[in-house]
C-alpha cells in the first residue's frame, strides 16, 4: 500500500508520511482511497472506514477503485460525514457485497438476524454514496436448511444520508431505510439509483425519496404472487415516509404478480402506520393493477397511508383499490417537503 500523509479531524494537523497513517488533504479535503490490488491506501472498505477519525466533522471521501469488495461494512454512528465514491466508469464497476441471511448462523452462536444480516450499516450522519454498488448474494436456494432468507444490502439507521446513482441487490429485505428509533426522524435522499428484489425489498420507517429511480421487481417462479415492492413502518407520529417520484418500476416477474406494498407493523407495533406515495411514475405490466396493496397479516393495508398521483403504465390501470391524491394534496407532497425537516435540508437536484 502507498505511503499517506495523515491528517486528523479538526486540527488537520500534517505528520510525517507513513503507510496506513491517516488522509491525504488533497481533493476535496481529506481522504483515502480503497483499492483491492493494493494500489490504494487500504484493501478493504471496512479498513478506510475504521480510519475516519472519531466525531468527524466534515466530509471524509473515501474512493473506491473498481472491484469487488467483500465482507460486512459498518459505519458507526461516531463517524458521521463519510462520502463512499466509487472511481468505476458505472456503479458495477465497484461492489460492496456480503452473504449472509437472517438465518445464518453466528460464529457464536445465534442467528445474525434481519439487522444482522446487512452487507453495509449505516449510523453515521450525512453519510453519501455514489456511482457504486450494495449487495447482498445469499443464495436462497443453496440454503434450504435456513428458514430466515431476509438478507439486507444497506441498512441505514441515520439522517441526511444521499446515495446518487448506486445499485441496490437482493431479493428479500435488499434496502432497510430506518431510524434509530421510532421517536428519531432519519432522511434518506436516493437520485437516479436502482433497486432490485422480491419480498418487502424497500422497507422501514425511515423518510426515503426515490427520485428518478428504477426499482426491479425479480421472479420467484409464482403465477400469482412475485412479492412485494415495499412494507413501510412508518411512524404514526411521521407523515412522510416512502416517496417514489418519476420513478420506473420494471419486473421479471409475470404480469400481474408483484403488489406495491403491505404494511409492515414490526413487533405487532400498532403505530407504526405505512406513508407510501407513488407519483407520476411508470409501473410496468408486473404490478397486480387492480388493487397493489394488500394486508399484512391481519393489519389492512386499507388502514395504512397509500396514495398514488398520475401514474403511467400497464401497471397504473384505475381502481376503486387505488386511493389517488387531488392535485392540490400533490402540491404538499413533494421531495422537498418530505425532505427539509427543521433544518431546511434540501439535498434534491
């Protein structure tokens, strides 16, 4: 690995160059680079994170050069500010990938669980990502033995978090969008990214915009039920939960299989309430489009928050089943408003 000057969170004061000392002050501020081949600074993801200074406190990029890195990623609620950037041409060019499933077990003893499962955490704020890609790759059919086949990508547990043209993959519980718990708003702004899965692939009580996204629904070998796209958990005391605007949703699945979402109630919470909108987006031939939501357990979709506003698509057919906003409750339901909070956070371009 090359040799670095490191430079340490808020003094950035320079020492002498040492290998695996700390941040070059170069572009734009200090940062390091991850390379598997050894050209970099560190040859693991987990390693640049583990190098970011405690309480950082303004943006540590960490560049990722093009390959496949493998092995959990935890980005602890100590080290806010990190930006991941892959250096790839396109986002598959970097991935960040693991393999395990809630039922997994632990070297310990256990299972990792849902939360567990996760290929990246992230609990640190203002966390962003671009031009690469999360993965989760258990393989559900060469682990018959393991009932828990919820396997996590991302999950993030933080506010103001931006992911710009990443990729998402999984099949069941790929993007975990959460909070750290269900009195904390936590934001998450997602540009031109795409999301891949099966079962509740988008989920959470997390407030999450999906801007210009695409979000592929993949086959489970149904003729009639290919999962579901969303399972919000969105906190009674929350108006803005899931935001979808001129996004795509594209399937593998046949026509007709794949519901939008069901309302996802964790630990029978009475008040976690799911906020879902779907906005002038085009939904493909997959979608079930007489009625895309559906109960979850014996909790009624009927009683959660739904709303669609001029969508497109074999999928967006008019129903009685699909509760529709008026122009003028569009107007108060945009990425700005589910985004700004009290501190006027505006990430949206």
């Amino acid at each position: 690995m090359r040799a670095m000057t490191a430079v340490f969170a808020g003094v950035f004061a320079v020492v002498a160059a040492g290998a695996g000392g700390g941040a070059a002050v170069a572009w734009p501020g200090p940062h390091v680079t991850v390379a598997a081949d050894g050209s970099g600074d560190f040859t693991t993801v987990q390693a640049a994170v583990d190098a970011v200074p405690a309480g950082n406190a303004s943006t540590f990029t960490i560049k990722i050069k093009p390959g496949v890195y493998h092995g959990q990623v935890i980005v602890p609620a100590t080290k806010p500010y990190v930006f991941f950037r892959g250096q790839g041409a396109d986002p598959t060019q970097v991935v960040i990938v693991d393999d395990r499933a809630n039922g997994t077990p632990k070297p310990d003893g256990g299972t990792w669980g849902t939360s567990g499962s996760a290929s990246v955490t992230i609990d640190g704020h203002d966390f962003q990502a671009r031009n690469l890609t999360f993965a989760n790759s258990f393989d559900e059919a060469a682990h018959p033995e393991i009932s828990g086949k919820q396997a996590v990508a991302v999950l993030t547990r933080a506010d103001r978090l931006v992911f710009d043209n990443v990729r998402f993959l999984g099949n069941q519980d790929t993007l975990y969008v959460n909070s750290p718990d269900a009195a904390t708003p936590a934001r998450v702004y997602l540009r031109k990214c795409y999301v891949e899965g099966d079962v509740d692939f988008i989920f959470g009580r997390a407030t999450a915009v999906f801007d210009r996204c695409r979000i592929h629904s993949l086959d489970r070998g149904s003729t009639t039920n290919n999962g579901y796209v969303t399972a919000a958990s969105t906190s009674i005391a929350n108006p803005y939960g899931l935001l979808f605007t001129h996004c795509t949703f594209t399937g593998d699945a046949p026509a007709g299989t794949v519901y939008l979402g069901r309302p996802w109630h964790p630990s029978q919470d009475p008040n976690a309430i799911a906020q879902t909108l779907i906005r002038e987006s085009t939904l493909g031939a997959h979608v079930i489009a007489a009625a895309p939501w559906t109960d979850f357990g014996t909790w009624s979709w009927r009683d959660a928050r739904y709303a669609e506003y001029r969508n497109r698509g074999a999928g967006a057919v008019p129903s009685a089943d699909r509760p529709q906003l008026t122009a003028a409750e569009a107007a108060t339901l945009t990425p700005r408003t589910y985004l700004s909070g009290v501190d006027g956070w505006h990430p949206e371009r």
